[in-house]
C-alpha cells in the first residue's frame, strides 16, 4: 500500500469529473477506496478528497513512520483490512488513504486504556522520547494528566492545521483554550464526537399506551417550544407512580445535562481570555433547581440511584435503566448519544429528543458532551517532543477532513441514522443535537477520580436528586476550590 498510485487516480478523478458533462449517459465516478462501485460521489466527498490531495502537494513521508497511539479501541481499526464492520473499515479506509498519499508506514498503537496511554506518553516525553506522534482518548483521563505534565504540544504551533474548518468542533476554543493556547483537537477525528451528547430519548410504547402524540413532541422541537416545562406537561399524561410497580415519567435523570441545556457553563471567560468559575450561585442554577428538584425528587414521577442508601438503579429497582426503559416502565431516560446504537439490542422502540430548554425565551438547544461524569469527550492530542511536526500536522489535519466522509459516514449515517433510529424525526433531532454540543473544560481542574471529581461537580449532580439545603453555601466553598485550581494549573503552563 505503500505505492503513489491513489493520489494519482484521485487527480485523473478530478480531471475527469471536470471535463465529463451532466447526461444521462454519464456513470457515476468512484473514489478509490472509499465507495462500492456502484456508489455516487458526493461534493462532500470531491471537496474533502480534493483538499487532502492539494494539502499533500509537495509532501513525501516515504520511509518514515506516523505513530498513533490510544487506549480505546473504537477509535482503531479492527484489522489492518476491510473486514464488513463499519466503524472499523471507515477508520481503515482513513489509513489507508493517508498511507498511500504520504507514502508513511502508519503504525497503530492500542494500549490498555486510557489511563495507560496517558502514562506512556507522560513517560515518553519525559525521557525525551518521540515514539508516538499523535494520541488518542478522553479529555478527562487522558487530556488532564497529560497537560498537567506539560508534555503537549499547543496545536497551534503546527503548521498545515486549519482550526477553523467544518472538521474542528468549533466549540473547542469556548471550552478547551486557556490563555489562547489549545492542547486538544475535539471533532470527527474522534468516533467519540458521535457518541457522547446527552440526549432525551422517549419509548415509543409508553406514549402509545397514554395517548401521547410523538408528533407533538418532535414540532415543539422544531419550533422552540421544547422545554423543560413542555416536558412535564407531556409526562403527566402518566400517573404516579405511588406504587413503585407502574410506569415511571422519568429515569435517572442527570442533574449537569439540564444545567448545561439551560445555556449555563460551569466555566467561564474574562475579558483576558482566562478561565474561572463563579463564586456566586448562578441565578440559572436557581431557576432550574426550583422546577426540577420537586420533580426528580419525587420517588412518584422520577426512577433515581440513591447514593446516600448505597442503592444503584438494579439495588434499587431490580433493574438496571436500560431494562427499566425496556420494560416499559418509563417514558422519558437521558443516556447519550452512544445509546441510539446499543439501545437496538432491546425490544422497545424509542424516539429521540435533544434536551430541553430552561424557557421559550432561549434562543438554542444545548447538548453537553459527556467530559466528566460517566463518561468523557474524546480529543486527540500531539506530545511537545513529535519528530516531525510539519509531517504531523498534515497528517492531522488530512485525518480531520477525511474523517468527515469516512467517519462521519458509518458512525452518524449508518450506525445511528441508518441502524439506530426507529423513525426519520429522530434523524433530524440528531441534527439538531450534533449542532448544539457544548463542551466545559471543567474535568481539567475539578479535583477527584474518574468516578467523581470531587464535590464541586458531585453536588450539581446531587442537588437534583436530593433536597440539599445547604448547596449554596457547598457550591460558594467548592468554587473558591475550583478557582485555585484553575490559577494552579495555568501557572503550570506558563512555566512549561
């Protein structure tokens, strides 16, 4: 694979699709390993190719070796071939391309997740190494550590990146600059940009048995009327759930998601360009509190894990929520994203929904993606002691765009749209949610383990499931905490 002949045959392509017409009797071109023959090409797809073809002008990278290196598997081929899984030949067909236009030898690297890859890479830099040319995982286990060692590279140093294009999640500069400089690239490059944004999804069968129009709840997202409060109008079509035996309105509800929808971030900006947190309990916190801890409280209305009983969702109910929803034993649940593919293995069909607004008044929907809690955001990241960086920003940048066709193609086309989704309304809410992912770079100075950072985060969480009286003055003390953290880890990157 390692001959010049594909961008060859991408130029002859491209010469091609200029000089042939529009007729009827003209066949579809193909691109060499990206379609079946029989598949159209797309301007997307001529656009992206074309990009990456005049991006390697001038480039040849025969003899050297493109290391990428993670600890997730999803994010790598399966086989060094195309083997029938989709996710796995999109990320092999990517490879390819970039080997057979660079002339690279590409070497993957799967560690034992990501906690390993960060320790690698710390250890690798450290000793001065330059092994791994570009790394793979979560923001929260493998971006925090990393960066507070200081072995990343500001991306913008790179040359042939351009930060600004459809590829890059814009939101990474709102959510992940400190000072100006950026460490993480968020977008496509990442099979985990597809597949962590809360979402709300409904059963289908619930909303049957009660009279509950899914029509009515996909309108009032399309005209702005989704609320929080068009959600509780919605649910009280069902009963209480006194009993504990019938169906519940809502399932394990998280506490941050509706925070972040509500257009607040935990992190914010001065006028510098410098991250901190707000000592004062913000006023949207307060609004949103008070509409939804009466009702995420209520053991009636709302299925919830109690930590202060030790009790988990299957403790507690003899079920986990997946099952629960399964069972038709509850109407609304706010998994991610990820959960519109592995929720197919169950027998209840569902409909999608991003999460809702705090009022009518707010302009956008809002989708955290899950970079702390149980799960995290996926970036990829660039050690400071790469070899070659002019080869790896091209090979980055070439990786971003054509993950856009490759990626963007199985993950959100095929796996969620294509496989996931019960009906074509769910197709265009996942437009609507990819378009309002939001990020917050919190899980870089929230002190804790994977499993809670600390009681900073924790009580956002907590106060929506628990009455807590005090968190005012939890939230005051905690975000004094945060705030020093914040100047700690900034002082680091100044003396990098």
């Amino acid at each position: 694979m390692k001959n010049r002949l594909l961008p060859l045959l991408f130029a002859l392509f491209f010469t091609a699709s200029a000089l042939v017409g529009c007729s009827k009797a003209d066949h579809h071109h193909t691109i060499p390993g990206m379609q079946n023959e029989n598949s159209p090409v797309t301007e997307e797809e001529r656009s992206v190719k074309d990009y990456v073809l005049k991006l390697s002008e001038g480039a040849s990278y025969e003899g050297k070796t493109f290391a990428y290196m993670g600890g997730r598997d999803e994010n790598f081929p399966t086989k060094e071939e195309e083997t029938g899984d989709i996710r796995s030949d999109a990320l092999f067909k990517r490879q390819r391309d970039i080997e057979d236009i660079y002339g690279i030898e590409w070497e993957n690297i799967l560690v034992d997740g990501s906690d390993d890859a960060a320790d690698q890479m710390i250890n690798e830099v450290m000793a001065g190494g330059d092994s791994y040319d570009l790394v793979n995982g979560y923001v929260r286990s493998v971006g925090r550590p990393t960066l507070n060692a200081r072995v990343l590279m500001d991306v913008q140093e790179l040359d042939h990146l351009d930060l600004d294009r459809e590829w890059w999640n814009q939101a990474m500069w709102d959510s992940y600059a400190l000072d100006g400089k950026l460490f993480f690239l968020l977008g496509p490059i990442n099979v985990c940009h597809y597949s962590d944004s809360h979402i709300v999804i409904f059963n289908k069968s619930v909303t049957e048995m009660y009279g509950i129009e899914d029509s009515d709840l996909y309108d009032s997202v399309k005209d702005g009327s989704w609320t929080i409060d068009k959600m509780f109008e919605v649910a009280s079509a069902i009963p209480e759930n006194s009993s504990g035996t019938g169906t519940y309105r809502y399932i394990n509800p998280c506490g941050r998601a509706f925070l972040y929808a509500a257009g607040y971030s935990i992190t914010k900006y001065d006028e510098d360009g410098s991250p901190y947190v707000e000592e004062k309990l913000p006023r949207e916190f307060s609004d949103l509190s008070d509409k939804m801890v009466p009702v995420f409280t209520d053991a009636s209305q709302t299925a919830f894990a109690n930590e202060r009983k030790h009790e988990n969702m299957e403790t507690k109910f003899g079920e986990n929520e997946d099952e629960l929803f399964d069972n038709d034993r509850g109407l609304f649940m706010f998994p991610n994203t990820g959960a519109v593919e592995y929720m197919r293995q169950y027998d209840v069909p569902f409909g999608i929904l991003p999460m809702p607004k705090l009022s009518q008044s707010q302009k956008n929907y809002y989708c955290l993606s899950e970079s702390f809690g149980g799960g995290s955001t996926g970036a990829v990241y660039v050690p400071k002691t790469v070899r070659d960086p002019e080869m790896v920003g091209r090979i980055t940048e070439s990786m971003a765009a054509l993950s856009q066709i490759y990626v963007k193609d199985a993950y959100y086309n095929k796996l969620l749209k294509g496989q996931g989704i019960f009906d074509m309304e769910s197709a265009d809410m996942l437009d609507i949610i990819f378009e309002s992912k939001v990020f917050d770079m919190a899980d870089l100075y929230c002190e804790g383990d994977l499993n809670s950072l600390g009681p900073f985060i924790k009580a956002i969480d907590d106060n929506m499931k628990y009455d807590n009286t005090n968190f005012s003055s939890d939230y005051y003390a905690n975000a004094r905490i945060a705030n020093l953290n914040i100047k700690l880890l900034l002082k680091s990157l100044d003396e990098g």
